[in-house]
C-alpha cells in the first residue's frame, strides 16, 4: 500500500518525463539512448533504496524499542534515550503530532493522485467525466470501502486487500512482460540496475548549485518530502510485523526487496513506454503531456485485451487506495491513542474521513500542484525528526551493547570464580545436574 498508487501513477509517466527532458546532471539530449539511460537512472534514484532507507530507520527504531524495550509503539518512543520519560509530556505529544500531521497530509497526496488516475482510467473505458467534482465524488465512495476496511481490522480488511493487491498487481506486470517487449525489459532492468548503482552517489550528492533550475525542487524535493511524510506510516506498519526479526534482517528485508520489487516493475511498464516512444510506435509522451494520469492506459492501448488490462489497472489503483487508506487510519489512529492496538470503533472511522476530507479539499484547492505542495510541507520539516530519531537510535544501541557487555563480563567473572573454587562452570543454557536424593 505504502508506495502502490504511486507506482502505478509514475511508472509510466516519470520514465517517459526524463526521456523527453532529462535531468540536468546527466547532459543528454531529450529522445536519445542517453536520455533513457538517464530517465532510468532517476526514475531508480527516487523510488530505490532512499525511501526504502527511510522506512528502514522508523521501522528499527520503533520495533527496537518497542519489543526490547517494552515502550509504547508509537513515534516517541525512539526519543527515550534524549527525553526519558519525557516521552509521555509535552515533547511526546509533539513529536507524535508532527508524526500524525505528516501521515495524514502524505497519504492525502497519493489518495489525490490515485483518484485522478482512477478517473482518467473511467474516462478512457466508460468516457465519465475528469472534473473535479467527479474526483471528489469518487474519493467519498472509494472511501466507503477504506472505512468499512477500517472498521474489519489489521486482519480482517487490509491483511486480505493487500493480497488482493499482490495478486493482481503481479498478473498486470506479467502481462506487460509477456505482451510487451520482453527482451528489451530484461535488458533493460539489468543495464539500469548496474547504471543506478555507478550513478547512486552521484545522484546523491548532487544539489544544482552551479546552474539555475527548478528540476530538483519539481522532483526530487518533491519524492523526499512524499517519503518523509509517509515514513510514520510506513515504518509504523513495517515494525508492527517484524516482531522477532533481528535488526540485520529487518534491514536488509526493507531495503533490498522491496527495491528490486520496485525497480523491476518501473522496468516493465517505463521500459515498455521508452519502447513504444523511441520506436515511434506510440507517442507516449504527447499523452503525458497533456494529462499525466492517462499515462498509463495510453501505453496500454498499444497491447492485446487493452479494455481488460485498464479495467484491471483502475482495480489495482483502487484497492491501493483503500488499502493505503484504511492501514493510514489505523497507524494515525495508533498514534493518537497512545499506542493502543484496541482504539474505538468510532475513532477509527474518524481519521479515515479525515484523511478524504484532506485529499478532496487539495484536490478542489489546486490539484496536482497542491497535493506535491501538501507533501513537501508537511514531509521536509518532519526530517529535522528523522535526523533526532538516528541520533536517539544510535545511542540505544550503545546503550543496548553496554547493557549485553557488562552481563558478559559478569558471566565470565562467574565462571572464573567458580572455576577458582573447583566447580564446573556450566555452559550456557545446560541444565545443572540433579542432586544424589533427586
């Protein structure tokens, strides 16, 4: 759910933006071999391993001090070592705050761009109108569901939505793959793949200081301040599943997967769109242009079943709306009562209309523009947190190794000892022998 809509938004459409008008970093002329190489390159550095890294951080810190710890699950909880017992004061309450204002306006920005998609996607099968009046009517009945989620609970709704989700997403980018151009996806995802990685801490670094452009603040603030803004829920969800995991897989199972997952789902449906656009088989990039939520079922339109696979791409957006929506409201619920698993019924359906309520009046307030702004403005100051929060991190796990060092050097003081005096040290977790009258 956490970054379903908007795959589906800007698998197609970003891939294609950067073609015709690549990063500046990069050099390339618009509509070259270059300029795909770098359209990938960026398109991979703003959904690869950065967001996945966010996430991985509130997912440790939340998990860690939760199940060793035995604090609350909720955001400030991660601050215990700076504030103590502080945590449940004033700090606390505006930490969680900032966490639930965050959330709310950074689902808002993927609802906004899932109901645009759905309405293009309508408009394309069924010739429905795209105003926003339609959109909103849209958000209140999808809603609906995302509620009715909301209410079924963590198993009851979104467990069974998300696998919903799973299944059809995998059909859909299959039929790409089988459909499409198959060699040239493949190719594709393996030459990106070692490009990105070359590129990665090019791209990282790079800040446009010498050269006037707007490109950055259009895309790449845009993408951190989105990541930021989701990584409350996001790492909320993430730590609410992981219990048990060691903290090297929990790593290694946040970052990695879903990574490859995503980059190989930008390679089939943006490498198939650079197909169609640079063998002139279609022109993509005029139908981004003109509207950027049709992006993807003007590529369809060059495939077999193109009715089916669009209706099954509106499904998909759908289900990652509710799904986005009903597991939001239940980790903001989370956060506003204190960490508690069994909240009300009527808070919960709360929040989900909230978080409606949010999307449509950015939508009726400036559409696109106003749900990127949204993003940006809630996400960039909730990174001030995230950079107290690795801080916080990092001296727990100091903490936590002091704490495993000095019971190691208690037991082998133990056991020398015993030693000294005659008696044989146990091994660890063995079983003392039973007395003569046992």
């Amino acid at each position: 759910a956490g970054m379903g809509i908007g795959l589906m938004f800007w698998s197609v459409a970003e891939p294609i933006y950067h073609y015709a008008g690549p990063s500046p970093m990069f050099g390339a002329e618009p509509g070259t071999p270059e300029a795909a190489q770098a359209a990938f390159a960026t398109t991979y550095f703003h959904w690869g391993l950065h967001p996945w890294g966010i996430y991985a951080l509130v997912s440790v810190g939340l998990a860690f001090f939760a199940y060793n710890r035995g604090l609350p699950l909720t955001i400030r909880s991660v601050f215990y070592p700076l504030l103590g017992d502080r945590i449940y004061g004033f700090w606390g309450n505006v930490i969680d705050i900032l966490s639930v204002l965050a959330t709310l306006f950074g689902l808002a920005t993927s609802l906004g761009l899932g109901v645009q998609q759905v309405a293009a996607g309508l408009n394309y099968l069924f010739d429905t109108p795209t105003t926003t009046t339609f959109q909103v009517i849209l958000i209140a009945i999808i809603h609906g569901f995302a509620t009715m989620s909301v209410v079924a609970g963590l198993d009851g709704g979104v467990k069974r939505l998300s696998e919903w989700n799973i299944y059809l997403a995998g059909a859909l980018m299959l039929f790409i793959i089988v459909f499409g151009p198959t060699v040239f996806i493949f190719g594709a995802f393996t030459q990106n793949l070692g490009y990105y990685i070359q590129q990665l801490p090019r791209m990282s670094l790079w800040a446009e200081t010498f050269r006037t452009s707007d490109w950055q603040a259009g895309w790449t603030v845009f993408y951190w301040g989105w990541w930021i803004s989701w990584s409350p829920f996001v790492g909320m969800f993430i730590a609410r599943v992981s219990k048990g995991r060691t903290v090297r897989e929990m790593i290694l199972g946040v970052m990695l997967l879903p990574t490859l997952l995503s980059f190989v789902w930008m390679s089939a449906f943006g490498g198939s769109a650079i197909w169609l656009q640079s063998t002139g088989v279609a022109d993509i990039a005029a139908a981004v242009n003109a509207d950027v939520a049709t992006a993807l079922f003007a590529m369809l339109e060059n495939f077999p079943f193109t009715a089916v696979s669009s209706f099954i791409g509106i499904c998909l957006v759908v289900f990652f709306f509710v799904t986005s929506s009903d597991s939001g409201s239940l980790v903001v619920d989370h956060l506003t009562s204190g960490g508690k698993l069994d909240s009300p019924v009527p808070q919960r359906i709360f929040w989900a209309v909230m978080e409606g309520v949010v999307a449509a009046v950015l939508l009726i307030g400036g559409g696109l523009s106003a749900l990127q702004t949204a993003s940006i403005a809630t996400g960039l100051p909730f990174a001030i947190v995230l950079l107290l929060m690795i801080y916080s991190l990092g001296k727990g796990f100091g903490e936590e190794l002091y704490h495993l060092a000095v019971e190691e050097v208690k037991e082998i003081v133990r056991r020398t000892e015993q030693e000294e005096r005659g008696v044989p040290a146990l091994v660890p977790g063995a079983a003392a022998m039973p007395a003569a009258d046992d």
